[in-house]
C-alpha cells in the first residue's frame, strides 16, 4: 500500500507541478486566468465497513480550477485595443464555433471585420447608415470608405438679440401743398405707436406766410416741415426779350429794385440778376419745360414782382404763392381733419395717397442698415459648402413699446437672398421676459427655406439638388432622406435681452465627404470612427456575455473558452448593462497571475513530489529488508 500512495503523491504533485508551471508560462498572456490544483484524499473503504480510523490509499486529483478574477489593465496605443472592467466576455465567432474570451487584442481584417489575432470575428450590435444602434447582433465591421456626403435639413441658431439697439430704417412720407389749401384747416395727427393724437391749426384764412404754416404744422411730434414762397412769370408773354434789352426795363423783387440791368438781354441772364441781390434767401430760374420765370423765397417769406419797360409798360404786381412740403415719420399713421365730420381736407387726402419713403432701409452690403448678423456654413446634397447669414434688423415696437418687440429677419446664401426676404422679411416678436413668442406667426420660431438653388462660385446651378416642385409641401422636421435643397432654420431658442448681441449655439446637420481617420471606443463599447470632415459615427457596439456558472466554462486554448453544460447558457447584453462590466478603450486585461506566488507554489510541489518519492524508496527498503530474510 505504501507504494501506490506514494505513487498517487507523485501523480498530485506532478499535476501540481504542471499546472504552476503553465501559470508561469503564461504570466504575460493576454486575458489568461490563472488555475489552480484541488485536491482530495483517498480511503479504501468498502461498502458498510467500518473502522474508526481506517488507513488512507493516497491523493487524487479532484479538479484543476481556474480563477477568473480581474487582471490589471494596462494602457496600449491601439484604438481597437479593449479591456473589460467587470464581469463579462467578449464573443467571438471562429467558423460558426462561438467562442468567448477576455482577450481584447482586436484589428481589423481585409474585409473591414473586428477580429482576434486568430482572426475569430468579434460580435456586436450593428448600427445603420445615420450611426443608429439597431439591436440586431452580428460580425462588427469597420466601413473603411469614404462617408458619404449629407445635405443640410436643419438649421439650430440659439442667439441673443440686444434690446438696447435703436430702429435703423426710417420711414417718411413726402407730402407737398399750397399753403392757400391749409389755409382755415384744422388738423389731428394720429400715431401707431401709442403717443397721444396731436392737434395742429386752426391755421387763418387767409393763409399767412409758407414760413408761418410750416412751423404750426412742424410743431408736431414726427413731423418736420418747410415753407416757400414762388413768383412764376410766364414768358413768353409778360417778359419778353425785348422788354429786357429796353434801356428803361426795371424789375424790382420784394421792393428791392434791380441795378445794372443794361447788361441784361435775356430771361436766364435776368435769372442770374435777381439770385445775386442781397437777400440770399432769393433765387430765380428759367423752367426749361415751360420756359416761365421761376423765382423763389427759400425762407418762406411772402413777396411781390414787379416790372416795367417802355416796350409793353408795367407789369405785377405779381403775389407770390407759398408751398408747404411736409415729412412725417412712420410713427404717423394718420392725419384726420378738424372738426369731426368736417369732411376730409387736402392735407389729409395727400397724407392717405402718399406712400411712405424708406431712409436707410436694409441693405446686405451695408453694415449700418442692420443691427446684427451671423454667418454658418451649410452643405447641398453634393457636399459643397455654402455660406448662410442671417440679418436682424430692429423695428418700432408694436403697441408703443409696451409689452412686445419686433425684428425683422433677412436670410442670404451665397450673396443671394432666400426665403421670399428679398420681397418680405420675417417678423419676429418678443415678449416682455425677452422670449420669441412667434416668427411669421409661427410660435415654434420656424422658418422654412424652400426657394434655395445651389450655386457654383459662377452663379450657375451646381448639379444638386434644387427647390422642391411644391415648396408648401415642405414640413418640419424635414423627413431623411430628403430629396431638396429645402431646410429648416429654427430660431425657437432666440432671445432679446439687454445684453451684447452673441450666438450661444449654431448647429446644422450635413457635412461634406469625409475619409476614416481614426477610431474611438466608448466604455459602453460602442466604436466611434472620426472622419477627416469632423463627423464621427456609430458602427457598432461591443456585445459581451456572462455566465451563472463561469468556472463551467470549457478553455479550448487561445485565450478562449467554450460554453459547457456545467456553466449554464450565455446572458448576452451591451457593456455597462446589469452585471455586465464597462470597456476600457486601448487598453487590454493582464493574466491575473501572482508570479511571486506561482514561485512559491512551485517549491511546495517540488517538495511535494520529493517527499512522496521518499515515501516510495523507504517502502522498497522495507520490502528489501524482509525479502533478505533467511
């Protein structure tokens, strides 16, 4: 008996020996999990027998566990590199064997495939065309071709207006009247911003002086006015040539008489002579169309004309007749005459027949016609890019200020004007809290771009995609893939505080084409490829598996195991999920094996099978000696 359990001792501690020595050998190994020897003695018993202390046949070797506990992580300069932080197994197909390990040595193949340096294909989530995860478990695969260029649908600006700018454009009506047809009026301007009407008059009749109507008139707010005064002489007729060339021929203006008038022969030089009497507020001219004798009192002042000659006697004297031209700015929505039913006056019928003049009105070119602009580049269904600006221009505020703001909005591409704003801006109104309440009425601050033809640096179309045939149809969001050059610009965000103009936030959609330059893995394990045009998709995500009874899994060499009826099937999910451990991207899981510790175990075996082949050589002897016996 001393034999086979000494023999049985050698068997253990050389299974001990093989075990600590395949330990050793893989302490650097990739994802390897350390094992160790269990164990059990041996009792020769039979059935029903007894004994209290029987004596033991020797040691069996009862199971070679292996340890699956975490191993270090050590960083590498791989972007495919991945270690597993936590429980779980990467999945691995070799030929329709499904394999698991925690190696995470991964490259890419010839065909684009996530492999191991066995090239066993990695298994994941595979993700569509827009880098959406669709669930869907298969070969992860790195699209090494170019991205596809992708159009702009939308548009996100997130901008503050500055509440603080004053209303560039003006707006002004022209209006022009003898002040004989004011003469006894009374008038009442109405305003559209909320200031109170104003009462102007009434003005005598008769009518005084241009200068002395225009300041009554120009006394109210938003209103200018000026006043002349014009002395028209017909000619030919009442002046002729001859009359001017007549030695005697006086002309005197305002009472002032003419001197040194031989020299005069004709209407323009006579023109000439009356400008360059004292008062400068007097000037005279030759109309060209009707050839009459214009002259005038710039200042206002009522005067009289009057001539003589020996050719056709005296004439005048000639009254001049005032002109009043007013202004009113586009806060006068109204002139109403006095009193009430009085019936409409000229001044008020010229006011509603007259149509206001813009001063200063929006001009893209010219920065003092608006208020603020940004500028973003957006991409055509071919990837061109296109610089896109948006222009703010203040308005007066709606109900005298009191509650509301409002801006009008301009959009260009490329130097041309888009959306109808070459013909009609959007309107934006605020609130009192300095928040968009609509754009064109619509309270989702939307704009929809449907008129836009991409151009190449000529003027001439590019060859993408143009407007849509219905651009009514056009609905936002706009659905993928869109077949136009239709986009949304959303405002919804915008705000109008009394702050500095700034864009806190613009974003758009499409790109440009664009070649894989680089990959990164997300500790859900979800592989990211960065392109050269700044874009970065989805192309997968790392499945993993754990098991109820891991140590039941079956190695099959390779750093790999197998599934086993003693391990239990596979609970698979995304990393980070459950009990599932997260990735570590470039990196990889050291061996979990203790080399100081593997020494020591080696010297105990070592020992061990010494010991027992100790026990083996006194047995012989013993043997030997009763053997000798005579």
């Amino acid at each position: 008996m001393a034999f086979n359990t000494g023999l049985s001792g050698l068997r253990a501690a050389s299974v001990d020996l093989d075990v600590t020595g395949n330990n050793i050998a893989n302490a650097s190994t990739v994802g390897f999990k350390g094992s160790k020897v269990q164990f059990g003695d041996l009792y020769a018993n039979g059935f029903l027998s007894g004994g209290t202390n029987p004596i033991g046949d020797g040691v069996r070797v009862q199971d070679v566990k292996q340890s699956f506990g975490q191993g270090n992580i050590s960083f590498t300069d791989s972007g495919l590199d991945m270690a597993i932080s936590g429980d779980g197994f990467f999945i691995l197909s070799n030929n329709g064997e499904t394999r698991y390990s925690r190696a995470g040595q991964f490259g890419i193949d010839k065909d684009g495939f996530v492999v191991n340096n066995q090239n066993m294909k990695v298994q994941g989530y595979t993700a569509d065309d827009d880098g959406n995860l669709s669930g869907v478990r298969g070969d992860l695969a790195i699209e090494t071709g170019n991205l596809a260029p992708r159009r702009t649908t939308n548009l996100v600006t997130d901008l503050n207006l500055d509440s603080r700018q004053s209303v560039l454009e003006q707006q002004v009506r022209n209006i022009s009247l003898e002040s004989s047809a004011m003469a006894g009026g009374e008038y009442r301007f109405t305003y559209s911003d909320g200031s109170p009407d104003y009462n102007v008059g009434p003005i005598p009749n008769p009518a005084p002086s241009a200068k002395e109507v225009a300041e009554s008139i120009a006394l109210a707010p938003g209103v200018s006015a000026s006043g002349t005064e014009t002395v028209t002489i017909a000619s030919p007729g009442s002046i002729t040539n001859a009359d001017i060339a007549d030695p005697a021929f006086q002309f005197s203006v305002g009472g002032v008489a003419l001197t040194n008038l031989t020299s005069v022969t004709n209407l323009d030089e006579l023109a000439e002579a009356i400008s360059n009497i004292s008062d400068s507020s007097i000037s005279a001219k030759v109309n060209q169309n009707t050839g009459a004798l214009e002259i005038t009192n710039g200042a206002g002042e009522r005067f009289d004309v009057e001539w003589s000659s020996n050719a056709n006697g005296s004439g005048g004297p000639l009254s001049s007749v005032g002109e009043i031209n007013v202004a009113t700015d586009r806060t006068v929505d109204g002139v109403v005459t006095e009193p009430a039913g009085s019936g409409a006056g000229p001044f008020e019928t010229a006011f509603v027949n007259t149509q206001p003049t813009p001063i200063n009105a929006f001009n893209p070119i010219d920065q003092r016609t608006y208020n603020h602009a940004t500028s973003t580049k957006i991409y055509d269904s071919l990837g061109n890019t296109h610089e896109m600006t948006q222009f703010f221009v203040k308005e007066p505020s709606p109900n005298g200020g009191i509650g509301q703001s409002q801006w009008s909005i301009y959009v260009e591409i490329d130097g041309e004007m888009v959306a109808g704003t070459d013909q009609q801006p959007y309107t934006a109104l605020f609130n009192q809290d300095g928040q968009l309440e609509s754009i064109n009425g619509d309270v989702n601050g939307e704009i929809i771009i449907a008129d836009w033809v991409p151009k190449d640096p000529n003027g001439a179309p590019n060859g993408a995609d143009g407007p849509p045939a219905d651009p009514s149809s056009v609905v936002s969001p706009i659905p993928l893939p869109a077949d136009s050059s239709a986009f949304v610009l959303d405002l919804g965000r915008a705000t109008q505080y009394g702050a500095t103009f700034g864009v806190n936030n613009q974003q758009q959609n499409g790109y440009t084409t664009g070649r894989l330059s680089g990959l990164d893995v997300s500790g859900e394990g979800v592989i990211f490829a960065r392109y050269t045009n700044g874009q970065s998709k989805a192309l997968g995500q790392v499945a993993l598996a754990s098991f109820n009874n891991t140590n039941g899994l079956s190695p099959v060499g390779d750093t790999t195991w197998v599934e086993s009826f003693e391990s239990g099937q596979p609970v698979i999910g995304a990393p980070d999920t459950g009990t599932l451990g997260s990735i570590k991207a470039s990196s990889v899981e050291e061996s979990n094996v203790d080399l100081s510790a593997e020494l020591v175990n080696l010297i105990i075996a070592q020992r061990n099978y010494q010991a027992n082949a100790k026990t083996i050589e006194t047995s012989d002897a013993v043997t030997q000696t009763i053997i000798n016996l005579r």
